[in-house]
C-alpha cells in the first residue's frame, strides 16, 4: 500500500493568515473608502452650507439695500409732493392777485368808479375811458401785470412737468398722489381763468370766484399729506 502523503501543518496556517489579511486588507479598504465618501459628503455638506450661508447674506443685503432704496425713494417723492404743493399754492395766490385786479379794473372801468389801484388803468389824462375793454387792455399791457402773467404761464408749465415725475407713487402714498392730482387739476383751471380772461365781467367773476374756492378746497385736502 502506498504510503498517505503528510500534508504540511504549515499550509492551513498560511492559508488562514491569508484569508486573514485578504480580509483585513479588504476591510481597511472598505473603511478607507468609507472614510474618503464620508469626507466627500462632509466636504460637500460644507460647500452647500457655506453657499446657503452666503446666499443668505446675499438675500439679505440685497433686501437691506431694497429697503433701503425704497425709503429714499418715498423721501424723494414726499419732498417733491411738498415742493409741488408749496409751488401751486404760490401761484395761486398770485393768481388771486391778479384775477381780482381784472375784476375790480372791469368793474371800475364800467360804473366810472375811481379807485387808486385801479385808476391807472381806467382812466386817461385824467378821464376815465369809454369802453372797459381799453381798461383792460392798459392793465394786460402793462409792464408788472404781464409779468406776473408770463411767470405764472412758464409756472404751469414747470408745475406740469413735475407732475410726470409723480406718476408712480411709492407704496403707500397712492392717497397722497390722488390728492395732489386733484390739487393740479384745479390748480389749472384756477390759473387759465385768469391767464385768458373770458366772458362778460359776471361769467368771469363767477368762474373766478368757483374755482377759488375749490382750490382752496383741494387744497386742505392734499395738505393733509405735507409732511
């Protein structure tokens, strides 16, 4: 019989080893590998916090200079509502001036009535003119009275321009721009009665008088917004 070949104790043992250190090895790798995508989701988790982080500051100083752009604009406009309230309210009393030295010139010039304001124009060496109409053309002609009309027809027009400029009231002066539109309105009509001058010595006594009093009107309404 032939002879059973011993088998070497030292092969199972370096064969276990083996399979050890394959598998330690093959650990190790595993755990390297799961280190380096923990790294890589932590490095990730960092980059996307550290852009949320300065998104946020981003948004945030962007909703401070929004704010902060929205309340110099609503300054901006409360100065010019105020300068284009202070302006037409000026103009209408020059308009006032003028218009019942139109009245009181018509008047005057038609009953022969002397008066010092008003002489000037209705009278000539002395004698008070035939027809009214010369009174008034002495008083459109002359040199202070037609200055006066001339500012306030440049004054309309510049008051006019500003306007465009308040179209479109920031928020929360949506009111105030209604009002001030109101004023202008009437604030026109005011000032063309006197600059044209139409109709009989009545109509354009009357006229003058309605369109007074509703400026004045329009007028304490959109003071309430004078800040």
């Amino acid at each position: 019989m032939e002879e059973k070949k011993k088998l070497n104790p030292f092969i199972p043992l370096c064969a276990v080893l083996m399979i050890l250190l394959l598998g330690m090895t093959a650990l190790s790798v595993m755990m390297w590998l799961g280190k380096a995508k923990a790294e890589d989701e932590a490095a990730e988790y960092k980059a996307s916090y550290e852009k949320l982080v300065e998104d946020t500051k981003k948004a945030e100083q962007a909703a401070k200079e929004e704010k902060g752009k929205a309340k110099q604009q609503a300054e901006d406009y409360q100065a010019a509502y105020n300068t284009l309230v202070s302006y037409m309210l000026d103009d209408a009393a020059l308009a006032e001036r003028m218009g019942n030295l139109i009245i009181s010139v018509w008047h005057n010039a038609i009953w022969n009535t002397a008066d010092s304001e008003t002489d000037k124009f209705t009278k000539v060496n002395g004698k008070f003119v035939s027809d009214f109409n010369d009174a008034l053309r002495n008083l459109f002609n002359d040199e202070d009275f037609s200055k006066n009309a001339s500012t306030l027809s440049a004054n309309q027009q510049q008051v006019k321009d500003e306007m465009k400029n308040m179209l479109n009231p920031p928020e929360g002066y949506e009111n105030a721009f209604k009002a001030l539109e109101s004023l202008y309105n009437s604030y026109i009509t005011f000032t063309n009665i006197v600059i044209r001058c139409d109709g009989s010595l009545e109509s354009f006594s009357n006229d003058f008088a309605e369109a007074d009093d509703k400026l004045i009107e329009l007028y304490h309404g959109a003071e309430l917004y004078v800040k």
